[in-house]
C-alpha cells in the first residue's frame, strides 16, 4: 500500500490567519498519523504584491505567481510520488484553480520519474516542459498528442491502471476564463482552462460553491464530468465566496455557520472515499 501525497492551495490573499477551510483541513492532516506527504501553500498575492506593485504591476505579478505556484504543486508531488502512491489535490478560490491545472498536467504530462543521476535543475527543466506543454493549445501537446505521449514514454512514470488522483477537492474555483485584471491590465488569457471536464485520472472530485456570490471578481467555475468512472459531485451552499471558503475579503465579516457546513460536507466525501 503506497503513501498519500497531499498538497492544498489556499485562496488569494489568504494565510493561515485567514482559518479558511483549506488550512483546517491542513491542520487536521497534520494530527492524523497515516503515512502521507503534505504541502500547503499560501495564497496568491500574500508574499508576491506589495501596495506598490499592485497598482503598477499587479496582473503580471499574479500570473507569474500562478505559474509558479503551479509547477511547484506538481514538482511537490514529483519528488514524492512511487508508483502506487494517492495523490489528494485541495484548493479554494485560485488555489482550487491551481490544483486543477496540477491534476492536468499530470494527465497530459504524467509524473516525472526522479532518481539519483538527475540533478534538481535537470528535474527544474523538465517541470518547465511540462508546463509548456500543458498550456499548448496545440492539437499535439493534448493529453494524446505526440508531444505529449513522447514526453511520458521519455520521461514519466509509467501510466497506471489506477486513478492516480484519488481526490480533488474543490471551494468556488474562480479562473475559468483566465486571470482577469485586478488592476488596471487586460488580464492573461493564456491561464484559462482547456475545458471544465475533470480529469479521467481523479477518481472522486467534488466542489463547493457559493450561491450568494454575485461579484464578476468570484465568477465560480463547473467541474464537468468526463464519462467515464470519475465521480463529480457539485453543491451550492447558502453564502458568499468567503461564506464557502472561509476567510475574509475586502474586511468582510463571513458566518462562521456557513464557512463550517461545506467543510463538514467535503470531509464527509474524504471519508467515503477513505
């Protein structure tokens, strides 16, 4: 029996202060004793924006944060995974965002193999491939296109038989349609999603999402399924985006009631899944 490798993402501007219900559950994984690999990383624009460089180059410091936070993800799960291994993917708001752009790489570019004879910045350049290949839109780079198929025969682990993502769990993805401009640019289309069809590889995916959000900044993005034996459960909650995903926006004051009703759900899809 292999190892669980989990990485969770929190939403933009969010850290552990904020308690959202991305870094509760970090916390509780933290106290289990099961044998696993965990990573949680902030949100995007903590660390990267001052008040400066958001008003001048907020857009483009966002983006490249994404693409950052992206291939950090999967190099995360890189130089842990065996064959065998669980991969549990959590993210809310642009954190939910960037754990299925990690769930697509994989399916495009499957999970690089590591071993002593490569050295971290040969394992770095191929991460870099990989990200290229997967925002190509080009028919070649798809998940069956040459590009892509010789990348994993080159340098991937073999394709499994098995669902290698055993869980994708989701708070309100925001990002379908590209970063829009937070600030005074046009935005990067180039970071849309493919499509909104979850993965072949994730065996169970499910999102919360916010039925009171009425803010084009918190345009949620659908999980789809893909059909085939992927299972895909979608939810409203009563709330706002922060009401779903807990912590704050804008000093907003969220209910706590609502923050803990659709944690108390997800945890309740993990332990179906067991």
């Amino acid at each position: 029996m292999g190892k669980n490798i989990v990485v969770l993402y929190d939403g933009t501007w969010n850290n552990p202060s904020s308690q959202t219900n991305v870094y509760t559950l970090y916390k509780e994984l933290l106290e289990e004793d099961y044998k696993k690999r965990v990573l949680y990383i902030d949100g995007i624009g903590i660390e990267e924006l001052t008040c400066i460089n958001l008003l001048i180059d907020g857009d483009m410091a966002i983006a490249l944060s994404l693409d950052n936070n992206i291939k950090e993800g999967y190099k995360f799960i890189v130089n842990h995974y065996n064959p065998g291994d669980d991969i549990w993917l959590f993210g809310f708001s642009r954190g939910a965002y960037i754990v299925r752009c990690i769930a697509g790489m994989i399916r495009n570019c499957g999970i690089l193999k590591v071993d002593r004879d490569i050295k971290p910045d040969q394992i770095d350049k191929r991460v870099d491939l990989a990200y290229d290949i997967y925002r190509d839109r080009d028919m070649g780079h798809h998940p069956e296109g040459k590009e892509s198929e010789d990348f994993k025969k080159k340098f991937s682990h073999p394709e499994s038989k098995e669902q290698i993502i055993k869980f994708l769990g989701l708070w309100d993805t925001v990002g379908a349609h590209g970063l829009p401009a937070y600030t005074i640019g046009e935005g990067f289309k180039y970071l849309e999603f493919y499509d909104q069809v979850v993965p072949s590889i994730v065996k169970f995916a499910c999102q919360a999402l916010a039925i009171h959000e009425r803010t084009s900044f918190f345009e949620p993005c659908h999980i789809l399924s893909n059909n085939s034996n992927t299972i895909v459960k979608e939810t409203w909650f009563p709330g706002t985006h922060c009401e779903v995903g807990g912590g704050s926006f804008l000093n907003f004051k969220s209910n706590e009631k609502m923050i803990k009703a659709s944690l108390l759900w997800m945890i309740e899809n993990i332990e179906q899944v067991g």
